[in-house]
C-alpha cells in the first residue's frame, strides 16, 4: 500500500457513515491501494487480500454500495476493469516521485474546481435518482393514503434498507418527481 493519509472529516463524513462498518473500512483501504491519480483495477478478490487479509469478507457488495453512494466509480476502459476514487485528488498529495498511473482514466470523470469540494447539497446522478424514485413509488403503493410526512419517514426506512443515503434534500426532489409525474398522467 501507499502512503496516504486520511483527514479527521473522514470520520465525520455523514454520508458514508449511512454506510455499513465494513464498506467504511474498505473504503479507507482504497485510498491506500489507488495511484496517484486514485486509479485502481476493480479486482474484488485482490482487494480483499489487501485490505481483509484474516477476515471473511464478501468485497463486492461493498464495492457495488460504496458506488452507489458516490464514493467510488467503477468503469471499464481498454479491456481493463477499474476502480477511481472521485475527490481521491481533492484530498490526497502523492510524492511526485510516485509513478503516473498505468490505468486508463474513466471515461467521463466529473470535473470539480481544484481544491475544493463541492459546495452544497451533492448533485443526484441519474441512475441514483431513478432508483430513488423507484424505491418511493413501491412505499407510495404500500401506503397510498398516508400524508407527506409519513411518505416521506417511510421513503427514508425503505432506502436505509437498501443502504442507499437519503437525506431531505433527496427525499423532498424524489417525492416532487414523483408526485408531478403522476399529476401528469392523471
């Protein structure tokens, strides 16, 4: 592994707390493990060796969890399935005599302005948001005459079940497509 160095926010980071101990750890192994531009291959059974040597741990619905939340993106690019750590560059300053990365980049990486993170409620990617809104309207059909609020502590449960974050900001953008596309309908 490589030297790196994890910020006292990691610990704090609220969203990656919704995710379970194990994704958490294995997330702060990644870091140890990505090159200097937060590239690794996506090799499940490597990264267990690396990181869960004595421990009896299934890495890959972690990995598939902690992608879902944002904080990894798996891609594959020439042949090569890979793993980038998006704000790796935001928090981390390799040696400059650590060797350039041997893996392709993703394909599209989102830009983010040098040097800070970005500011505000993060941006809902469209297949996260389409699971949300998968996962309300199952609560919507369990519970069709329940109040907003309700909806809303039920949406909550339902994606924590899921181990999917949702905070308000989500819920209140999930319920309003929601409901909007079904008053189009109608």
């Amino acid at each position: 592994m490589r030297a790196r160095l994890l910020k006292p926010g990691f610990f704090t980071n609220e969203d990656l707390a919704q995710l379970p101990v194990r994704a958490r750890l294995l997330f702060a192994g990644l870091w140890g493990l990505a090159d200097r531009d937060g590239r690794l291959e996506d090799r499940p059974p490597r990264i267990k060796a690396a990181i869960f040597p004595y421990d009896r741990v299934n890495v890959e619905p972690l990995l598939q969890a902690l992608a879902r939340a944002g904080f990894v993106a798996r891609y594959t690019a020439a042949s090569t399935r890979c793993l980038v750590l998006p704000t790796f560059q935001q928090h981390q300053h390799p040696h400059r005599r650590e060797p350039p990365s041997t893996l392709p980049p993703p394909p599209r990486q989102p830009a983010r302005p040098a040097g800070r993170s970005a500011p505000g409620p993060r941006p809902i990617y469209m297949p996260r948001f389409k699971a949300y809104c998968a996962i309300f309207r199952r609560v919507l059909e369990r519970a069709p005459n329940a109040d907003l609020g309700e909806l809303a502590a039920q949406f909550k449960d339902a994606c924590a079940a899921e181990q999917m974050h949702c905070d308000g900001e989500t819920t209140r953008k999930v319920i309003d497509a929601v409901i909007h596309a079904r008053r189009r309908r109608a």
